[in-house]
C-alpha cells in the first residue's frame, strides 16, 4: 500500500500491475483507490499519475463518501430488517434447555431466532447465515427458471458478500450473487439474476447487452433504481 497527498490530506492507494492493461488506471470505489499500470512501468509512475490526476482523484473520494454518509442514513428500526423487500422484525428468544444448535425460522411476518442460554451475542451469526441458506436457494431457483427461458447454460452458482458488487458472471458461466439480494423485492433478485445471465449472450456492456435484458425483464430500470436508492438498506447491522 503506497500513500501520497492530495489536496492536503493522505490518501492510500494500492498498486497493481496487468498484462492486459495498455495505459495507467486508476480507480476510486468504497474500497478504496487503486492504480493499474501496464507491464514495465514502476511503482514511482503510479504516485506521478496519482498527481497529475490529483483534481479528479479528490473529486471521485468526495463522491465515494457523499455515497457512504447517504446509505448511513438509510437506517431501519432496531432489529428490524428487509426480507424480500419487506421490514421483518428479527425475534430473538432464549431457551435455557437448547442445547448449542440455535435455530430460527420464519413466522407471521418476523424472524424467530431461538438461541441457547448465554448466545445472544451470536444472534448476527445466526440470522445471517439463515438468510444465507435462504438466498443460495432462492437464486439458485431463479438461475434455473431464467436459464431456461433464456436458453443459456450457465456454470455453478455461488452466494458471497461482495461490498459493491450484486452479481457477476465468470469467462467460464460461473454465476456468483451478493447474498444481501434477499433482502431486496424479488424482481430485484430477478433482475439481477437476468443481468447476468445475459452476460452469456452478451460478455459486456453494450447495446446488445442491454437489448438482451430488456427483451427478458423490461422492468430493469425500475429494479435498478431501487438497488441504487436502497443500498444502505441491504446492510443492517445485525447483532
């Protein structure tokens, strides 16, 4: 990790290098700044680069954080959390005679967390990997459904929690989905489940791409602007 200053204040970025890449990168997200260079170039043209776009540098870090001060304040009740696109109250009961396992199951609109004595604290464990298991079978479904009306065969389906990604799409058709997608209405796990499966007929962004997913989900736009309004929705604290 390597550190310059930028109107005034340290600002860390990381450097990599890349076969593909035929100029200098650099990139500003939640996580962080990082600087792509090209084979044979030094660690020193990375910090030159960083200053000669010191103006757009500052810019993009002022925006990363306007976004993250508007998701902190998206906030829902204590204990409450979205389930499929609805407030769900997480009910966390002790039982003395359970034994370690803890168990937690959906019942008239709320989360019932049944929990050990003495493991209330690991009620953010518990609730998350449920939600977990309830997503890998929901996308899992949705892959399957859409697949077959779109006439793609895709790879394997894994669940992760990507910090600013909603899905993705391997050379290979290995389809990975941020698991926090539960969280949000179905025909937002839908949408996102057609934009990638799109990406086996159309491997970017183009046109094309789009024709693709409009022809099979018109709603998209709808479903993406709820994702950009809602993000900070999607990641509650749950202890």
């Amino acid at each position: 990790m390597c550190t310059t200053r930028i109107e005034g204040r340290a600002v860390a970025y990381q450097v990599k290098w890349s076969e593909r890449a035929r100029r200098l990168r650099i990139s500003v997200s939640a996580e962080g700044v990082t600087v792509t260079l090209p084979r044979g170039y030094a660690a020193r043209d990375a910090e030159r680069f960083m200053q000669e776009n010191a103006g757009w540098v500052d810019g993009q870090l002022k925006r990363v954080e306007r976004a993250r001060q508007k998701q902190a304040r998206q906030t829902l009740p204590k204990d409450v959390i979205l389930l499929r696109g609805k407030p769900t109250q997480v009910k966390v009961v002790i039982e003395p005679d359970r034994k370690s396992r803890a168990l937690i199951h959906e019942a008239a609109g709320r989360l019932q967390v049944h929990l050990p004595e003495g493991a209330k604290g690991k009620k953010g464990e518990v609730v998350e990997k449920a939600l977990r298991e309830i997503a890998r079978s929901e996308l899992e479904r949705a892959v399957a459904a859409y697949a077959r009306v779109m006439h793609v065969n895709p790879g394997s389906v894994t669940v992760r929690d990507q910090r600013t990604r909603w899905g993705s799409c391997s050379t290979r058709g290995t389809l990975s989905f941020n698991w926090r997608l539960i969280m949000a209405p179905p025909e937002v796990l839908n949408y996102v489940v057609v934009h990638e499966l799109s990406h086996l007929v159309e491997p970017n962004h183009s046109p094309a791409f789009w024709k693709v997913v409009a022809h099979v989900y018109p709603t998209y736009r709808e479903a993406r602007l709820w994702l950009k309004r809602n993000t900070g929705l999607l990641r509650p604290n749950l202890n």
